[in-house]
C-alpha cells in the first residue's frame, strides 16, 4: 500500500514530502534504523491528522566511535570486505556494553572501542565496553609437541 492509497497517511497534507525529506536526512546523517516506532500520526483537537517530528537518531553519525575505529571501518569495505558477518564482542550479562547495567531498564548506547578484519575467518569483530576475547589458536597447537617417554618424564611443556 502507497502512501497516497492509506487511508489516513492520504488525508495529511504534506505527507509525501515530509517522508522524502526524512528520507534525505536519514541518508545523509547515515541512519539505517528508520521504521514504524519512530515517527507516529497526531490527531488534533478538530480531528484532523498531522505527523509527528522525527525522532530516535541517537546512534546516528557513529557518534560512538572514535574517528581511529572509524578509519579501521573504512580500510575494510576499501579492501572489498564491507559485506562480511559481523560478530559483535560484548559482555554477556547485559545487552548493553556494561557488564553491571544488568537490567537495561534506562536507554543506552554501545560503545564501539575497535574493529577487527578476520579475513580467514570470513567476519569482523567489533569490540564493544570493557572485554577479554579469547585468543585464536597457532597453526600447530602446543599440544602436538607434548610428549611422554618411557620414562614418564614430559617434554615440550613451555
């Protein structure tokens, strides 16, 4: 359904020009949220319909990384692996970046510390907040120069 076949987005004046102008804006300021949540209809007093200002841009703009980090994203999708998974390394027991905002019951915002191209593997980590990774085994695991003789002596333990 089009914009000029709803039945209440048609009888706004103005509607198709607004959507185009947010449109505009959210390409320029490099928003990929925009949907259904953050804008609304206002009914007036005399029963007429209006639409509301656009809203929820907070992450807009990659206002949470750094111009380095941002740099690093840029030398990826030069390098042609824009289009990579991402695997996204954050605390576990929140959904924010901060371990301790367990809840989330407040708005918040990630933070993105460093990127990471992993082009063997196929993807690019984000680092977000405080976190450890693991670190990525050797080409030949130290394992296979542990050895047992005879006499019950170990070898080739660092």
């Amino acid at each position: 359904m089009t914009i000029q076949e709803h039945p209440m987005l048609n009888r706004i004046s103005g509607i198709e020009e607004h959507f185009w102008n947010m449109f505009v804006v959210d390409a320029f300021i490099g928003n990929p949220d925009r949907n259904n949540a953050n804008w609304g209809i206002i009914k007036k007093a005399d029963g007429s319909f209006s639409i509301t200002p656009v809203y929820d841009n907070g992450n807009c703009l990659n206002n949470r990384w750094d111009d380095e980090t941002m740099k690093k994203v840029e030398k990826i999708e030069k390098l042609g692996y824009g289009n990579l998974p991402i695997c996204i390394a954050k605390t576990q027991y929140s959904f924010s970046d901060n371990a301790k905002n367990i809840e989330c019951a407040e708005k918040f915002n990630i933070n993105i510390n460093d990127v990471e191209l992993k082009a063997g593997a196929g993807f690019i980590v984000i680092y977000t907040g405080k976190i450890m990774t693991m670190p990525g085994l050797p080409q030949t695991p130290a394992a296979e120069n542990i050895d047992i003789s005879n006499d019950g002596e170990i070898s080739g333990i660092f």
